[in-house]
C-alpha cells in the first residue's frame, strides 16, 4: 500500500515560482511512473506532468517551458518546479503513482493559488 504526500503549494502572484514536493512510502518507488495532477473548482483532475522510472518526461502543453518535473529515488521524492506562474494555473495540484496496469493511487492534494 503506497502512500503520497504533497507540501509546497500556497500563494504567489503571478509570475513568481512555487516546488511542490511529494513523498512517497513504502518500496519500488524508483520503478515507478509518478505523476502531477491538477484540478480546479467545477473542473476534472487533469495530467500537468508525469515521468518515468527511465527518467522521461511529458507535460500537458499549457506549462511546457515554465514546469519542470523530477524525481529523486534515494529520498523517495518527486517534485514539481513551478516558473512563471498564471492565474489559471490555481488548482489543487495532486501526487499520483501509476502501478502495472494503469490505476493511480493519489495524495492528499496542496492548493496553489497565483494572484493576478
């Protein structure tokens, strides 16, 4: 049974920078796919950004260039850095794992909020 948590989100105006961070517990996280969410009020959890256990990365095409996603196997941590940060960028930004057959078990969630 994993368990994610989420920390780093808050608010900051538009422009700034945020890291989100997620921990991860028990074993197997370096062969993993981790993965960030997002999901606004009256809005589905949409991908942000995900990457391999191979260290390959994709994001959804609204934050290529200004999010950067990365993981650290010896500490069982992944992060988000977040740059240049939008208004439309607030959400609830989640921590997911994706096991063999393509379920995500989730964290707990870390609101960011970016002021115009």
């Amino acid at each position: 049974q994993v368990q994610l948590v989420e920390s780093g989100g808050g608010l900051v105006q538009a422009g700034g920078s945020l890291r989100l961070s997620c921990a991860a517990s028990g074993s197997g996280f370096s062969t993993k796919t981790m993965s960030w969410h997002r999901q606004a009020p009256g809005k589905q959890r949409d991908l942000v950004a995900q990457i391999t256990s191979g260290g390959s990365t994709n994001y959804v095409d609204s934050v290529k260039g200004r999010f950067t996603i990365s993981r650290d196997n010896a500490k069982n941590t992944m992060y988000l850095q977040m740059n240049s940060l939008k208004p439309e960028d607030t959400a609830v930004y989640y921590c997911g794992v994706l096991d063999f057959y393509g379920f995500r078990t989730w964290g707990q969630g870390t609101q960011v909020t970016v002021s115009s």
